[in-house]
C-alpha cells in the first residue's frame, strides 16, 4: 500500500474511532497526510452481547442503489459510495482479512402500494442492476416468505459488508499507513493566532495537548460537547438500533437466499445454513425497549411462522446520532482547519467512503 506523493501535506487528527472516523483516516493518510486518530477506547472487535459501539452494532448493510430519490445529497452521497467500495474493499483486503460485499439484496413488498413504487423505482434505475420480481422461480423464496404476494425489487449491486471484518482490515490498514492512534478523551478545541503555522490546539486528558493543521471531528453523540468548545451548537439525539442473531428449525434451510432481505425496514441475513441476524434502527432514546425487539423479530406482524417460532441465540443494540433539525449526516467545513463528518444514523458504513472523499477533497 502506497501513500500518494502530496505537495500541501498536512498534520490531521481526526476524533472518533468508529467506521467513520477510520475511514476518514484511511483515506487522508493514502493520500500523504500525517494522521492521528484520537479515540478513548481501543478499536473493539468484539461480538458480546448487550451494548456495543455503533459500528460493532451495525449489521453492515449497504443499501445505496436501492434509495428512492434520483437527486439531492444523500443521493450523490450513496452512489459515489457504492462507486467506491470495489476499490476500498481491493485495497483493505490482506491475505489473512478478505473483504466482501455480499450480494444481492431483497426489498420485499408490503403492500401494493409499495410494490407500484417499486416497480418504478425498477424502470428508472434498471441501470444500477434493480429488477421487479413477483415470483419465486428465481429465489425461491415464496415458501420462506408467503407474504411475497405482491413481490419484491431485487438489487444486484447492493448487499452486505461484515462489520467486524471491515474494522479489522482499516486497524490494520491504519498501522501500515503509520497512522497515530491516541486513546484518551479530548475535553477542548483551542484555536491557535492567526500568527500561528498551526491552526488548532486539541486539549486531551491528563494534561495531554496536541497541536494540528486540520482538526476532523468524527465522534457521533460526543461530537457535541467537542464542538462547542469552539462556540459551535449542534443537536443530535440518540437512536437506538436492535440486533438480534437467531436460530431456526433445522426443517428449514437458509441457503442460496439473497444476502439481504429488508421488509417493512427490518432487515434479515441470512447466517449459515439455520441462523439469521435481524435488526433495524428505529427507536429514539438509549435504551432497548422489550416491546419494541418483539415487534422487530415478528416484521410487526407479518412474520412467516419459522421466523416467529425462532430461538433467539443473542441480541445487543448500538446508540447511533441523528442530527435534529438538518439531515444527515453532517459534513461541514467550518472554519479553516475545522471539519465535522458526523451525525451518520443509519448508513455510517454504506456512506464511509464518500464521506471520507469529501474531507479529504476539503483538504487537498
């Protein structure tokens, strides 16, 4: 792995561990700057249940060409993503890591409603590998999912990347690239005189300071508190998202199923030939709602009765940030040497190359 030759090389830290805050590193270091990633807690690749961070809660789906808009930010943000990703996986995979995008992903209807805007969706974007099915002859899915009565839309270049798997390669990626890792708290930004060849001071615990050209701030909830260190408002609230990994009757079989299926905004993958992960990110607030796994795991009522009779192996949640009042994620270049990419909710591992560019295309 190669950095690229920069002539306005500079010193980064970049604020937040996750997906995002890795991905920004990874790309700001192959394109020759010197980079530090602060985080307090070590990069954790742990799959114990209960809580977890965000990227380790995650499931990993990258549902990019399926989105339903043909413009606007989040569109471009999806579809140069997706563009990417070939490359990152390419470039993240090691001998003993290989990364995979998992295809294709399954958008069952539940209405008919949702099935004429499907079907649109199909004729417009035919293109970026959607198609309308309305029978099982080619998945063979009806008899797992009777609720297939109005069909689906199938998207061949969208699926599913292994979160652990992914976060394990950019670790790995990231010590390569000689990137600086920092695991202490930052408490405070300081801005440097304009006399100052450096433009920012980051104050760390125990009387630790940093001084940096760029400051990228990729911390998710703790965006917040860092950020108004330097007189910057920004509201996000927490949303919290259910995992579950369950085990069904060896009666049926999970093989040769797309690698994801999403219905009514649950999301299924299949895992092994008799287990499945089931998750969503729907519920405001940090704590896991009981009622609310239940409703989850049942598809709000539509669950096929494999599905429902299923034993649940282990479950956990991750709280993830959604900005109030803006959409996400945010992606600002604030003020010379100051930039947040944050705020991702749900698509911090889909939108991670994409927004990664972008900082570093802010820089260079």
């Amino acid at each position: 792995m190669n950095r690229k030759k920069n002539m306005t090389l500079k010193e980064i830290a970049v604020i937040g561990g996750g997906v995002v805050g890795s991905s920004t590193a990874f790309n700001l270091a192959l394109n020759g700057h010197k980079v530090t990633l602060i985080d307090p807690k070590p990069s954790e690749l742990n799959n114990s249940n209960g809580i977890r961070s965000g990227t380790n809660a995650s499931l990993g789906v990258l549902m990019g060409n399926i989105f339903g808009r043909s413009k606007g930010r989040s569109w471009h943000l999806r579809q140069r993503s997706m563009e990417l990703w070939p490359k990152w996986i390419e470039q993240l995979s090691t001998n003993n890591n290989l990364l995979e995008l998992k295809k294709p992903l399954l958008k069952i209807a539940s209405t008919n409603d949702e099935k004429i805007k499907l079907q649109e969706l199909c004729k417009d974007k035919a293109h970026l590998g959607l198609k309308f099915i309305e029978n099982d002859i080619e998945l063979n899915i009806k008899s797992l999912f009777p609720n297939f009565k109005y069909g689906g839309l199938i998207s061949s270049l969208d699926g599913r990347i292994q979160p652990s798997s992914l976060m394990k390669s950019l670790i790995i990626s990231l010590e390569k690239l000689k990137v600086n890792k920092i695991n202490k708290k930052v408490l405070s930004l300081n801005r440097l005189s304009q006399s100052s060849i450096k433009k920012w001071k980051i104050n760390l615990e125990q009387n630790h300071t940093l001084i940096m050209d760029y400051v990228i701030i990729c911390s998710s909830l703790n965006s917040q508190s860092i950020i108004k260190t330097v007189g910057y408002e920004y509201s996000m609230e927490p949303i919290l998202g259910q995992a579950i990994e369950i085990t069904i009757n060896n009666n049926i079989s999970l093989v040769n199923l797309p690698s994801v299926i999403n219905f009514n905004g649950v999301n299924l993958i299949p895992n092994g030939k008799n287990k499945m992960l089931v998750g969503a990110t729907l519920e405001p607030g940090e704590k896991a709602n009981e009622e609310q796994l239940k409703k989850m795991k049942s598809l709000y009522g539509n669950a096929p009765k494999w599905l429902q009779n299923a034993q649940i192996k282990q479950q956990w949640y991750g709280i993830r940030a959604r900005p109030q009042k803006q959409p996400a994620p945010i992606l600002e270049n604030l003020e010379p040497g100051l930039i947040i990419n944050t705020g991702h909710y749900r698509n911090g591992i889909l939108l991670a190359p994409a927004c990664a560019e972008w900082v570093t295309k802010q820089i260079s």
